[in-house]
C-alpha cells in the first residue's frame, strides 16, 4: 500500500485546474498518481471544511463538487495532473429538496446538482439501530446525497406499498424504504 502523506498547497493547484475546464469535468476518465491527503473534511450537514475553517463561498464549494470521485471506497478530488484524498464524514452532497415531474423524483443537491431518481440515480435508505432513516440518492459514479429530513417527510407522504414493503417510485423503478410491518 503506498504511503500516504500530507498535501499543502494543493487546494490551489487543484482550484486552478478545475476553474481551466469548460463543462462538467469527465473525472470518469482521470487517473491521475495520488498524492496524498488534503486538509478538507465534508460535514454530514454538507458543509466543506478546509483546515478547519468553513468554506464560505458557495461557488467555490460546487466548484470542488465538480471534482469529486469516488474510487475503491473512497473519496477524491481529482485532475487530470493529481489525486488527492479528504474525508467525508456521510455522504459527499445533501438532497435539499425535490419536484415531481411527471412519474419521477427529480432531486436538487446543495452543490447544484439536479437528479432524476430512477435506474441510474437509485433512492436507498438504510437503518440504524435505532430504527432512524438516513435516507439517499446517488448523484453520480458513485458520489450520494444525504436526503435532508424535510424532503424525506415529503417523500414518506408520497410513498406506496408495494408486496410487502413502502417505498418510493421514480421514474418507473420501485425503490423499498422499509417493510409494511416495521410500519404499523
């Protein structure tokens, strides 16, 4: 396993490659050397901390969000040049709100992002011991959002039961929240 090492100065370089791409940068297609670890830490609440300090400027956030991978279980900012890990403490994104149109449940992130739920953005829900929901989406490749607790009221209420389980459906596709029983 390759050692792992502190980064500084990285954010900068990493700022600078990704304000030179026009478009969503195809992270898919970067495999880039590791360089080690940089100082960001992505809260459960979706807020980015560099150094301990709070990243205030929204732009610059959605700006490292376009940069994000998920890789081996881990999470990355990438360019084509390097490869830096961070942690994240949940999921990367938080789901803050949603629309129905039409027969889907279209999903809007706190970085800008806009999901469709269906085949290729499922909805998952997982349980802790305590019965409490954490419920999310994937965004992309990998990279989920945290359902915020408001949107997941909304969505319990336009939940159904199919079988034996409640759940959601989205752009044709039934995605199980917990079973009937757990429920009465």
């Amino acid at each position: 396993m390759a050692q792992q090492q502190d980064v500084k100065g990285s954010a900068d370089s990493l700022l600078q490659a990704a304000r030179r791409q026009k478009g969503p940068p195809p992270v898919h297609l970067w495999n880039p050397p590791y360089c080690g670890e940089i100082d960001i830490v992505i809260k459960r609440d979706g807020t980015w901390i560099h150094e301990g300090t709070p990243i205030g400027r929204p732009g610059l956030v959605r700006l490292f969000a376009s940069i994000l991978k998920f890789e081996d279980g881990r999470h990355f900012l990438v360019t084509p040049v390097e490869k830096v890990g961070l942690t994240v403490e949940d999921a990367p994104f938080v789901a803050v709100d949603f629309e129905r149109d039409g027969e889907a449940i279209v999903f809007e992130t706190n970085v800008g992002d806009v999901v469709r739920a269906g085949p290729d953005h499922p909805i998952r829900v997982d349980l802790a011991e305590d019965g409490e929901p954490s419920p999310y989406v994937e965004v992309r490749a990998g990279l989920e959002a945290l359902i915020d607790r408001k949107s997941f009221y909304r969505l319990v209420e336009i939940g159904e039961e199919e079988g034996d389980q409640f759940g959601l459906r989205s752009d044709g596709v039934f995605f199980p929240v917990a079973p009937v029983a757990q429920l009465r």
